[in-house]
C-alpha cells in the first residue's frame, strides 16, 4: 500500500542483512510498520506495530477474507472521510487517508492524477488486494513504540519517522529513541534502524543515494545497527 517512506524499493537490499542470522522461530518485529511493505516478504513470526490506530485497522481489514475495498472514490467521498469520521469505519478512513493522498501523507490531499490515463483509486485497490496474502498470520498492535512487548530475544527491525523531516503526523523524541534502542540490545534484541544519521555508536551496515520527493533530490538512506 501507498506509504510516506515506504521501504519497499530498498527491500530487497537491506532485508537480507537484517534476517542473516535469523534464528528458527526467531520473531520479527516492526514498532513502526507503517504500510508494511517490509514486513510482508518476511515469513514466520511477525509482530506489526503503528500509532495511528487508523492505519492499523486498515491492515488487519486487510488480512480479512472479505476484504473489498472501494473502486471508485472522488474528491468529495475523500473529504467527507476527512471531516466526517464519525460516520465510516476506522479502516475505511486509514485506506482513504493513505492511498489517495498526496505523496501518501494522511489525509494531506487529495491525489489528483497529473495523467488523464492515471487512476490513483485504482492503484490502490490493485496494490492492496495483492499485498493482502502476505499480510496473513502478522500479528498488528497499535500503540508507542516504547510501549511494546516483544518476545524475548527478537530481530527489530525500526523506520521511525526521520529527523529534521516533515510529513509525519506522529513525531518522536529521538533521543529517547535511541537510547530505547540501546536499552533493546542490552535485553538481548538484534536492532536495526533505517535513517539518514545516527549517533555515534550506531554503526551503518548499507547505505544506498535514492531520489527522496524529486528526480533532482537525492538523498543517502542507510541501515544501522549496534554490535555487540
């Protein structure tokens, strides 16, 4: 599905470095899945876990059998979910708010097509629909990252929202992130975070130069990790 820093074009160079020494019935974490397109080419054990509360109905809808979302959505539909939420179902406004928003920020806009050939609606009914098979046997949690309980010695996997970025309806204190994830380690966790900086005793294991909001805006998007 449509997600601002979606990690799904980076996958298939960073998720063989995070799952190298996955262990047998090893779990798999995410505290900040987003739209999942990270967690949904992993197999086993895995535990999803987003703020937006929306969102996280969305992908539990989504693992549903009778999954159907809409085929048809214009401009007026879209601001009616925005400004009357009381009246539809939480995943209906997170499937809204993501996947025919601009830049797939929530609820930032309605996504026109620049392209009279372009249908966003329909992207979004095709991408889901066929990401929702991989979304079977994840166990999704809505709540803050620093809430959650994990099962003993997991792999975790973190795209919390970037520093000195916008976009993001939930900022973090990242200071207390990090130290959280130092605190993670200690308990016997493997921690990965993706970024663009970290402190200093985080070490980058990739790094990657991506176009971020631009052909001529480039950004070097990277994977850390702690040793030891």
């Amino acid at each position: 599905m449509r997600y601002l820093g979606s990690k799904n074009r980076i996958a298939k160079h960073i998720l063989p470095i995070i799952l190298a020494d996955r262990k047998l019935d090893q779990w798999y974490v995410e505290p900040f899945v987003g739209g999942a397109n990270l967690i949904d080419k992993v197999a086993g054990k895995r535990i999803g876990n987003d703020i937006n509360h929306y969102l996280i109905e969305l992908l539990k809808e989504m693992q549903s059998d009778h999954f159907n979302p809409p085929t048809e959505v214009d401009e007026l539909e879209y601001k009616a979910v925005q400004h009357f939420p009381q009246l539809y179902e939480n995943w209906y406004i997170g499937y809204i708010g993501f996947n025919l928003s601009f830049g797939a920020k929530f609820f930032g806009g309605y996504c026109r097509s620049k392209k009279t050939t372009r249908s966003h609606v329909s992207e979004a009914f095709r991408n889901t629909t066929k990401q929702a098979p991989n979304l079977k046997g994840i166990i999704f949690t809505c709540g803050h990252y620093y809430e959650m309980q994990m099962p003993e010695n997991s792999i975790v996997y973190c795209d919390p929202p970037y520093q000195n970025t916008t976009g993001y309806k939930h900022n973090i204190d990242h200071n207390h992130f990090w130290q959280w994830c130092r605190d993670k380690k200690k308990e016997g966790h493997e921690i990965f975070i993706s970024g663009y900086t970290a402190p200093e005793d985080f070490v980058c294991v990739w790094h990657k130069e991506l176009n971020s909001g631009g052909h001529l805006k480039k950004a070097v998007e990277k994977l850390y990790t702690l040793l030891g």
